[in-house]
C-alpha cells in the first residue's frame, strides 16, 4: 500500500489548489451575415456562412400548414 497524508489539508490550501478550476463562458463573435452568435473562426451554424462567403448551403425550416 501506498504512502499516505498525515494530517489533512486545510479547507485554504484545498481552495487554493482548486482556485484555477472555475469554468470560463464560450467566447462568442456575431456573424457578420446574420448577426447570430457563433464560434469565432467556425462556420455559422443559423445561415452556413464564413467570413462573408457562404460555405454550407441550409436549407430552411417548412412551416407545417
């Protein structure tokens, strides 16, 4: 069996160790076709265009009648 801790780590030296964990938000860009929020250097998911060109044709929703 392995070593193990003598005494336990204080709730502060936990913290401390978990400081850079924190989870940080997606960094979004508007499309400059749409103007939806996308990925940055990513095609846009709403009209299928990247860097002003359209790459992805989509084809739109139908609306049942």
């Amino acid at each position: 069996m392995g070593p193990q801790p003598k005494r336990k780590h204080s709730k502060g030296r936990r913290d401390r160790r978990r400081a850079h964990d924190a989870l940080t938000g997606a960094n979004l860009t508007a499309c400059q076709n749409c103007g939806q929020m996308c990925l940055p250097h990513t095609v846009c998911p709403k009209c299928g265009h990247y860097r002003s060109r359209e790459v992805i044709e989509i084809e739109k929703e139908k609306k049942k009648s």
